[in-house]
C-alpha cells in the first residue's frame, strides 16, 4: 500500500526535521475478552526544527476518531495509507490522535490469544519493525527516540507488564468494577520498536539480581496452564550469569529499573528485546522432555536478549542498515557468555554455534539473494526480509573474526567506550569502529570494506607436498572465491582470514591435536613455512577453533581418516568442523549425498554432542529427501530408518540421544514393522526402557501415522482430547493436514491460502503437515496453485503471514526442472514486490541446488 512502506530517505528526512520529547498513550483493553478493536489515544509533544513544515505520523488503524495538533482539530479522513499528514507545524508541538486499533492473531502489533485450557484471553505486543503503529500513533523509525508513559486500563485481575515497573492498579474511571487502570512511569529515551504490553491472567515468579548496592528486580511468566512446566531457578540463574558476565565486559550497569522476561502465546519469533519487559516464545516452557541442547537453545536466547538491554536498547541504531550490528552483536555476546561466563552449563557454546549458526549462514551467503552484511536498506519491506543468515550467523562470524583480529581485551574496551559515549543515543557502524580502533590501534577501514562491504564466502583448501620419507615437503593454504549466485548484486573476493591448523594424530582410535599454528591468510595462496619438513599428521584441519568465516575443505588423505575416525576427535569443535565441511561439500555437490549418508552411519554413534547429533539427523534427512537420486531415495531412507530404530533401541535409557532416536525413527519409519513400533509406543503395547512416551512425543508418533494413513481422525481427536491445549490443537492440525488424501490436502490449502482465519501458529502447523516428502505425486498439482495465488496473498495478507505462505507452500519437494520452469515464468510475467521476489528466488534456488546435488549422487551410484 502508498504510504505503509517507509523509505529510509523518507525517515532520514524526518529526523532531520522533528525532535520527539514524549509519548503519553492510554490503551483502554476492557474489550480484550469479546476482541475487535480497542480505544488508543496518543498524545506526542516534539519539536520542529523548521517551523512551517510538513510531515507525517504512523498509524495503522481501522479508524481514526481525532486528530488535534496545537489546538486545532484536523480532519479524520485526511488519514491514509497507514500515514496521518501534519501541515504547518509550530516550533514546539503537540499531538493528539485518538483511534480504534485492532487486536490481531497474527504474533504482529498487539496479538490476541484465548487459551483453550482455561478460556481465558492473554494479549501481548511485537512491534519490531513497524509495528508499533499498529497500536498507537508515533513516528516509526528507531532514532525518533523518545520518553513513552503507559497507561492502560485492562479487566480488573489481570497482570499489566510494559517497559517501567508495574504500578498498582486504581479502579477504572467509570466505577463498573470489572476495570482496573495501569499508569506506568515513563521510560528513558528509547525506540518505539521496543517499547512492549503483556496483559492477561499470567502468573508470575520473581527474584532479584544483587551486585552489591545494585538491585534488579526480576520476573518471569507464563500463562497458567504452562506454570506447572515453568522452571524459574534456572531461567533466573541464566539470566544472573549473564547479567554479571555483561555489566564486567561492557562496565556499565543494567540500564532499566527492572528486568522481566515473558513467555508469551503464537509469538513469530524466538524471543523480542523489549527494554526491561522481554518476550519469548512459550515453547521454551517444555512441556515434555526435550534434550540439553533444548536447553542450551533457550538459555542462549536468554542471553541473547539480555545483552541487547545494552546493544541495541541503550545503544541504538539510526537505521536499519545496522540491523546485522544489532543482532550479530547479540549473537556473538549469547555465545562468548556461555563459553566463559563461571558456572555455565554449556561451555562447548562454540561448538553450537559452528554446527548451527555458521550452517545457516553458509547456507544463506549461496543464496541468488545474497547480500552484503551490511545491507542496503531502502524501505521497511526491505528490513522485513532481512532478518536472515546474513544479518544474524554471518555477522556474528565475522565479529567473531573482528575478535580475533583486533583481541578480546580490546574488543571489549572498544565496547565500553562506546556505550559510555551513545548511551540512550543511536549509532551507525562507523561509531562502533571509530571505538574500536581507538582500543586496538588497528585500521579497520580494509577490513571493515573486506567484510562487510561484500558478499558470498570464501573457501579454504590445503595444498599438501610429500618427499620421498613422508615429510612435508611444501604447504599452502589456497583461497577460492566462488562466483555468486546469478541474480546476487556484487562480485567475489577474496578476503584476509585469521586462523588456525590443528594437526591432528591417531592415537589408539582418538584423533588428538599435537599442534596448532595460527596466521594470516590472504590472497589466492598463503605458504605456510612452519609446516615443511614435518611429518604429515594423519588429520591436517583448517580453521581451527572455528576462528574464521569460510567453508574448509580437507584434502584427500586427511578426509580418509575422518571417515573412518570422525568420532574419534577428543574434543566437539574439531568433529563439529568436519561434519559441517561434509555437509556443505554434500550441498555442493561435491560429496555424494549417498556418501554423507555412510558418513553419518558410520561416526554418528559416536558423537557425543547431542546439538550435532541432532544436527547430524536433520541434514542426513534433508540430504535424503532433496539431494539423493530418486531412483536410490528410498533404498537410503530405508537404510537410515533401520540405523535410527537400531540407535533408539541400543541408546542409554533415559538418554538424550534416545529420545532423539526417537523422533528421528518417527521422521522416516517406513516399514510395517516400524510403523507398529510406532504405533505400539503410541497406545502402550511396546515399551522401550527409559523413553517417556510423554505429550509431545505421542504427537510425534502420531504426526507419521497420519502422514502414512496408519491414524485416522477418530486417532487424532482422541489424542487431541487427552491434550486439548492450544499446543494440541496446533499438533492435530499437522495431523488432518499430513493425511495422504486429496481431501486433506484440499481442506489444508483452502484454510490457509483461501481463507484468513487461522492465526499465525495454526497456518505454520497446517502448512508443515502439508508439505510431506512422502507425499510428491498427491501435491504435484499444487504448484500451478502456487502460482496463481502468490502475489494475492502478499498484496492482502499481512507480512507474517503471506511469508509463512510464500516459504512454506513453494513446491519445493517438485524437484524438476518444470519448477524452474515454472518460477521463471511466474517471476517474468508477475511483476512481484522485491519482497516478494525474493522470497520466491530463493525457493528456487533450493531446487536448484537440489538438481545438482541429485546429479552428482545419481553419478556416484555408477562408481
């Protein structure tokens, strides 16, 4: 729509015209039971730099009662395209705008959830990027900051959570008795994208962080049908590690007079940095068991948000550009905290975060839509979208490389100089590194446009020379700079890498490090003299410790070894380096997916680390349902199911690796034996010691029974019965959608992509049963489909939705040259929003890289 997506030439314009002083915005929420609309009444003081000017505020809203500036009453209806225009502003300004907003089911603006549980209604907010204006009426780019004061009048007996602490309730002005009001204190100067609203019958426990005269009073919550699962202690002892490893390192003190952390309904991401009043997806209250790498995952996102209190609430950006700064920063603090803060569960963080985070971001850089990590952002739709594996992994990355390069010691006093110097400002990149040149000394101009300034990734080989005797005779590091994909803007370069080699010996079975070199590498080939007359080590690694941002590949000898011995690495790193090294030659093309699969089989069970097991079993099942050759995909599914209910059979009872065993077997079980197996797990005819057939684990199961037509409805609405949660009803909804009938899939793609009332979680549940690999013929014609309602659901659909629909429907599982085909034609002819093609290119690209992978398969089965 004309209006709705701003331009950054259109912000920068109006920060150059308006200082904003406060907001005093009053919610009346006494309608949040029946849902509809809500009374929000804004009133924004700000001054104008230029008397006499123009401009506009924000709002999105069904209607619009009032709008006052200076006294004098403007029309309503000069409201439009989310915008309402203000002419002729005086030098000091006040506004008044009083609306009717709408309650949402889309995790956008302030979201609507009724529990099922116990029929009560729980609203909460998520406005970044733009949509604050959905609630109340303000200048939506983040370096309009301002002082926000709440006041909100909800049903009497709710809990109001916001930004400042939570006052106490006074009776509601009308005297029914059945309202209550909230007059919050008003916060510091920050963004409107993270002021927040939680309100509803949530419960909450409560503690405090103390370092000396400091005292921080903390909350966490939940709705009450998930109390019993809320493990307070240790979401507070987290979020204490971190409060003490982050006021150390930064040197400056929480800046907020409380900290509360909110785990809220059908929330679209994983959590919001919200200053002071954090949301997070209440998946992290586990309702069943779930392995320490589920843990791990959420603790990271503790300290994730928590460091953004700092990096990004305190401190934040002047435009969205710096999108990447903000959360790479928040990325690469989640995981150093693990890694070194005192008493930390997990400080194999690293390990993570190279299985996981620079997977993604691999995966990402190869894309046709790779960018720049710092993005060219022109406009909010761009921003929207941006919220990728560049902007998150690949940053974190290359900070984590910026660490490396400039040391520790100084990156963190760069940081502490730079918070003392912008606190409750905003920043571009160039203040961050202005700080931290002034710490180390160093230019980081060639650096910074080496890195950040270009796009795709960089591969690494050794190049190895034996004499005679074994001995290194020469040894370089060759650097490649594959092209980018066609349709990505830029060209390949090469950068300057530090990193490590870690020489590797077989001792026994254990693969040990005798020695590591650290250098620099630069330009197409960099001699590394140190190694030359050494005997050749049996695994020769680059980019050891993880240190550097590029794929590595091992040469041939040291690949032998790994194959036979990956499990025999004494420490996780080096394994997970390597598992990631097959898995992107495996994406490549360069690894027959076949042969990742014999890898997997044959170092999987002796991988301890559950995160890259886990990992391990979603890119072997990845590999076999896209990248093998469909005259051989099911023998390699019918081999990997076997070595999955082998695994489950033989784990440790009780065990993590157990019960992901578990739900791996209940991914691919295939056979009339397995599916019983599954089946007699699901009614308690078969026990295997140790494994809790709990609440999520029977939709599990049930989940593939459905899929395989084992289960029928009188199944689901049973199971559904015993769990009528809204979780539940979220898990039968992938059920009814996975039935492998056209009546099922016909009923699914009419209530998601004909019909807009689902929310947000119940489309994301229909669409992921959808979608079943086992199921290609009966959903080959809904790629025509697709294409002829795609860019309708953009153009009417909100920005959550229409991308769960445009990602999650693309037929990728048509892996045929007819959906390239296809997709070009639909690009060519449909003349799609920027948004919206890229979405789409990067679904193709998906089968694009699919039909390589299955080429290079279908010629290794000729060996």
């Amino acid at each position: 729509m004309p209006g709705t997506n701003l331009t950054r030439e259109e912000a920068r314009n109006r920060a150059d015209l308006l200082r904003v002083d406060a907001y005093d915005i009053e919610l009346d929420l006494a309608s949040a039971r029946e849902g509809g609309t809500f009374r929000s009444t804004t009133v924004v003081r700000f001054t104008a730099n230029t008397p006499g000017a123009d401009t506009f505020i924000d709002l999105v809203a069904p209607r619009v009662e009032e709008i006052t500036l200076n006294g004098a009453p403007l029309d309503p209806a000069s409201f439009a395209d989310s915008r309402i225009p203000l002419p002729n502003l005086a030098a000091e300004n006040e506004l008044r705008v009083v609306a009717d907003c709408e309650y949402t089911n889309t995790g956008e603006g302030l979201h609507r959830f009724v529990d099922p549980v116990d029929g009560e209604t729980y609203l909460y907010t998520q406005f970044e990027v733009p949509d604050a204006r959905r609630v109340f009426a303000n200048f939506e780019q983040p370096d309009l900051k301002a002082a926000f004061t709440f006041t909100v009048t909800a049903p009497k007996g709710w809990v109001v959570v916001s930004n400042s602490p939570t006052p106490t309730p006074a009776p509601a002005g009308s005297g029914d008795g059945d309202s209550q009001v909230w007059a919050f204190e008003p916060t510091g100067r920050i963004s409107g994208y993270i002021t927040a609203l939680i309100a509803g019958p949530y419960v909450g426990v409560f503690d405090s962080y103390e370092n000396g005269e400091q005292k921080v009073p903390l909350g966490v919550y939940c709705r009450p049908s998930l109390r019993e699962f809320l493990d307070p202690e240790a979401i507070f002892e987290v979020t204490k590690q971190g409060f003490d490893y982050f006021q150390e390192k930064f040197d400056y003190p929480y800046p907020f007079a409380k900290y509360d952390q909110l785990f809220v309904p059908e929330f679209n991401a994983g959590a919001m940095e919200n200053a002071g009043a954090v949301t997070l997806r209440d998946q992290y209250v586990f309702r069943s068991k779930v392995t320490d790498a589920a843990y791990e995952a959420r603790a990271a996102t503790i300290l994730h948000e928590l460091a953004h209190m700092w990096f990004g609430d305190l401190v934040t950006m002047e435009w969205w550009n710096d999108l990447w700064l903000n959360e790479s920063f928040a990325t690469y603090a989640e995981a150093v905290c693990q890694s070194e803060a005192p008493g930390s569960k997990w400080p194999h963080s690293w390990t993570t975060f190279a299985n996981q985070m620079k997977t993604w971001a691999y995966r990402q850089d190869q894309l046709p839509s790779t960018h720049p990590i710092m993005a060219e952002i022109n406009d909010l739709e761009d921003v929207q979208v941006n919220f990728d594996g560049i902007t998150y992994a690949k940053g974190a990355s290359v900070l984590k490389q910026l660490v490396a390069y400039v040391g520790q010691d100084a990156f963190f006093q760069g940081v502490r100089a730079y918070f003392k110097r912008h606190a409750w400002g905003n920043t571009r990149l160039s203040d961050l590194l202005g700080a931290l040149e002034e710490a180390s000394g160093r230019d980081l101009k060639a650096w910074s446009k080496s890195w950040l300034e270009t796009a795709g990734i960089n591969v690494l080989r050794p190049s190895i020379v034996l004499n005679t005797d074994g001995e290194i005779e020469s040894f370089a590091v060759l650097q490649e700079a594959p092209a980018l994909p066609a349709g990505a803007k830029g060209e390949a370069v090469l950068r300057p890498h530090r990193i490590a080699i870690g020489l590797y010996e077989l001792n026994g079975d254990a693969l040990v490090r005798t020695d590591r070199i650290e250098l620099d590498v630069d330009g197409p080939r960099t001699e590394v003299p140190e190694l030359v007359g050494r005997h050749r080590p049996a695994v020769v690694l680059l980019n050891d410790d993880d240190l550097s941002y590029a794929k590595i590949r091992l040469d041939e000898d040291s690949l032998a070894v790994v194959t036979d011995h990956l499990g025999g690495f004494t420490e996780s790193l080096p394994r997970a380096l390597c598992w990631a090294s097959a898995w992107d030659m495996t994406r490549d093309g360069e690894l027959a997916a076949r042969d990742y699969l014999s890898l997997a089989l044959s170092g999987i069970g002796l991988e301890s680390d559950i995160g890259v097991v886990q990992s391990v079993q979603r890119q072997v099942k990845l590999a076999l349902d896209a990248y093998t050759d469909p005259a051989w995909r099911e023998e390699g599914l019918s081999r990997w199911a076997a070595a999955a209910e082998e695994h489950l059979r033989a784990a440790e009872p009780g065990s993590d690796h157990q019960l992901a065993w578990a739900r791996t077997l209940a991914a691919v079980a295939r056979t009339d034996g397995q599916l019983g197996l599954l089946a007699g797990l699901l009614d308690g005819s078969v026990e295997i010691k140790g494994l809790a057939v709990d609440t999520e684990l029977r939709w599990t199961l049930l989940t593939r029974l459905s899929a395989t037509g084992r289960a029928d409805e009188a199944a689901v609405a049973a199971e559904l019965e015993r769990d009528n949660t809204a979780a539940g009803q979220e898990h039968a909804a992938t059920c009814r959608s996975a039935r492998p009938t056209a009546e099922a899939k016909a009923q699914a793609w009419a209530s998601v992509v004909e019909s807009d009332k689902l929310t947000n979680y119940v489309q994301e549940a229909v669409i992921g049963g959808f979608q079943q690999s086992d199921q290609r013929e009966l959903l080959a014609p809904y790629a025509a489909k697709y294409f002829a309602a795609v860019k309708g659901v953009w153009e009417t659909r909100s920005h959550e939705i229409s991308q769960q629909i445009i990602v999650g429907l693309y037929p990728g599982l048509q892996v045929t040259a007819e959906t390239l085909e296809a997709t070009d034609a639909w690009l060519a002819s449909a003349d799609p929003a920027p948004a919206l093609r890229r979405q789409v290119v990067e679904a193709r690209a998906g089968v694009e890289r699919a039909l390589k992978a299955q080429a290079a398969d279908r010629a290794a089965g000729t060996r």
